[in-house]
C-alpha cells in the first residue's frame, strides 16, 4: 500500500460490544381482537318543564315562539381522547359523560368467536336559544345510552378485565326545530372501539438484554414437574384480519345519466360517495348512492338512496396497464324518498381506475332472485371524482 504515513504514538482502541439478532422472550399485551363499531340514533328528547310555567324551559320556548322569533338549539358533545394514544392497560379511565361498561361475557370454543355486552353512555347538554333576541333561553342534559352486543375473540379464561372498551367521538346534530309536545329531534352518532387482550409471553428476534437460561444443574431432579405455561389461541379467522387488496375513494355527482329500473329505462341524477378500505382495512368502509328521478313529478317517483349492510372487497389489475378495478358485494337497504319504505337487496358496485382517461362506476341493485332491479349502466366521472389505489399486503412481500 502506497501514500500512507506511519501513524506516530501508541493508539487505543474502543472495545467491541457485539449486538447482534438473538432469539429474546418479552412479556406484552396480546391483541386478541380490535373492533370498532359506530351507532346512529335520532332520538326525541322533551322540554324540560310545563309549557304553562312562564319559567321553564318549555314555557320560555313557546312563548318565544308565540312572539314570531326564531329557535336556535345547539348540541354539545362530551370531550374524550379520541382513538390515539391506542388503548392503554389497565382500562382507560371513563370520562363521566361518555363511558362504557362491560356487563357481560361468554368465552369462546377454541378458534371460535364469544359474546360480549357492553353499555354505553353519554350525557348532551343542550342549549336553547332565542335567535331572533340571541338570549339562552334554557339549558339542561340529555343522557342517551346504547346497549349492545359483539362477536368477539375471547378464549377461556378471559373475562371481563380482558375488555377495552371506549368511546372515541361524540356528533350530536340538532334540527333546529320544536316539534308537537314540546319536543326536540336530536341525532347522535358514537364512535367505539374494543378490544380484547391479555399479557402473554413472546419469543421474538431481538437485540440487547437477554437473559441467561436456567441451565445450572442441581444435584437432585425434583420430584414433580412444574406445570408449563399455554396461552389460549388466537381466532385467526376472527381477527387480525387480513389487508384489502386495493382501496378506493369516491365523490361524484352526475346528472341525466340513462338508468334501467325494474326494466324500465329513466333519466335522472345519480350521485356517490364512497370510502372503501380506507387504510387497506375494510373496517369503517361506507357508501351512499342517491338516484334522483327527475321525471317523477311526472308519473311515479323512484327517487331512492341505498347504503351498504355488508361488504366483501375484490381487485383486479389485468385490464390495461395501470388500471384497476374494485368490485363491491353484498347487501344493501333501498330507502324511497317519496315513502321512506325501506328493502333490502343486493348489490354489486364496480370501480374502475382508468388512466389517462375519465373513470367508471356501476351500482347494480337485484332481488333475492337474482332479478335486476336497478342498473346505474356505466357512469362516466372525471378523473378527480374516483380514485382506486393498489395495497400492498403481506402476501407480496
């Protein structure tokens, strides 16, 4: 080796402190399922008090309301955390108006689901206002509470202190309007998460900090052997589960598209909007679909929305190159405008990512049959409007 220079004095090197992959055995909190479910009411809530007591709440919005002003109500929600930090160990503490408890549990067979009750409870507090003066007429709670049931992974011997449960968000939307009896309409929507865990041991790869094992002998083997730990199982089939294939987002709104309708072709206006394995996971998927029929006025009004029940997710990437497809099933409920009658059915939604081009969708509509009840055909949406989106799972890694 040539133009280097002797390196004059004595030198002193760090010692080498090895840290390399090992097998290690942690103690942590095994997730053997995570859930979140929202729930949706409107509820019918009384004034407080006697219409015929000047004083009261009631007798200070009827008067208002004899006087010509307008109404103002305002809904305030309870604060709480929110979904982040994650659930913690041991159960979170409850803020007073919005809490949740577990009164019930049923184990599980081993790889099959249980049962778990839980209430929740949340306190409004409403406030009535004199829009027209901008004076607080009243001021009271309302509590509103939800009793339900989820299928849950929860092996024996779990119990109800395996059981996370709390309420994320709070909506509360008033209508602003005093209905007969004194009454006002509020709708509430709460968003919750569970979750069922337990502390378990793990052997993992790792680095740093490992334990020696046991492996002195002693002069005499004892006479029984101690009992070996065995966790419950997991419910692979419940939960973790497993990442969508591909993920799409929709707002659109398209007027004097050609539908088909019990057979029948119409012109109306047909809008979407759609969020669809938002974070590769089907949890919290939702769409809405509105068919306008602006010929109803005419003969029979076929204006209707439809939601989805259940979902089961497809993807397709052999069409041209960059495109891909979502296909949608399940089944759906059918709301008619004109008469809020209400049907279930089933349905098939297509996306489709096109590039360099304007996208697609189709929403088929059909009966427990198989026969067609409605057909969107094609619907042509600018670029902007439909988004579909490849997730990498781990199958591809």
């Amino acid at each position: 080796m040539k133009g280097f220079k002797p390196i004059k004095g004595s030198q002193v090197l760090p010692p080498l402190n090895p840290n390399n992959l090992m097998e290690e055995c942690i103690r942590v909190q095994k997730v053997y399922d995570w859930v979140v479910d929202t729930n949706r009411d409107t509820n019918k809530v009384p004034l407080p008090g006697d219409p015929n007591d000047p004083d009261s709440c009631a007798g200070r919005v009827l008067a208002a309301l004899n006087a010509g002003d307008d109404i103002r109500i305002e809904c305030i929600a309870p604060d709480v955390p929110g979904p982040f930090p994650i659930i913690p160990k041991p159960q979170p503490n409850q803020v007073p108006s919005a809490s949740c408890e577990v009164v019930e549990v049923e184990n599980g067979e081993p790889g099959e689901a249980g049962r778990v009750r839980i209430i929740w409870t949340v306190i409004l507090v409403v406030q009535v206002f004199n829009d027209t003066t901008s004076d607080l007429l009243c001021e009271f709670e309302v509590p509103v509470q939800f009793d339900d049931d989820y299928a849950v992974c929860i092996p024996a011997p779990l119990d109800e202190s395996n059981v996370l449960c709390r309420i994320t968000r709070v909506i509360c939307k008033p209508t602003n309007r005093v209905l007969l009896g004194n009454m006002i309409e509020l709708s509430v929507t709460v968003c919750k998460e569970i979750q069922v865990e337990a502390e378990v041991k793990l052997e993992v790869l790792a680095k740093f900090c490992q334990p020696r094992p046991n492996d002195i002998p002693i002069p005499t083997p004892p006479e029984e052997e101690c009992p070996t730990f065995e966790f419950p199982p997991q419910c692979p089939d419940i939960f973790p589960r497993q990442n969508c294939d591909c993920q799409a987002a929709a707002e659109s709104l398209v007027q004097n598209q050609t539908i088909n309708f019990n057979g029948e072709t119409e012109v109306g206006d047909v809008s979407l909007i759609a969020q669809i394995c938002n974070n590769c996971t089907l949890a919290q998927s939702s769409w809405l679909f509105t068919f306008t029929d602006t010929n109803g006025y005419l003969y029979n009004d076929q204006s209707f929305t439809a939601t989805p029940l259940t979902f089961n997710v497809a993807c397709d990437d052999s069409g041209a190159p960059d495109s891909l497809t979502m296909t949608v099933t399940g089944i759906a409920t059918m709301t008619f405008t004109s008469t809020g009658q209400t049907q279930n059915v089933n349905y098939t939604l297509t996306l489709n990512e096109m590039p360099g081009l304007n996208d697609q969708y189709q929403l088929i509509l059909s009966d427990s049959l198989g026969n067609t009840i409605f057909n969107s055909n094609t619907v042509v949406v600018p670029d902007g409007d439909l988004l579909v989106r490849d997730c990498e799972t781990f199958n591809e890694l």
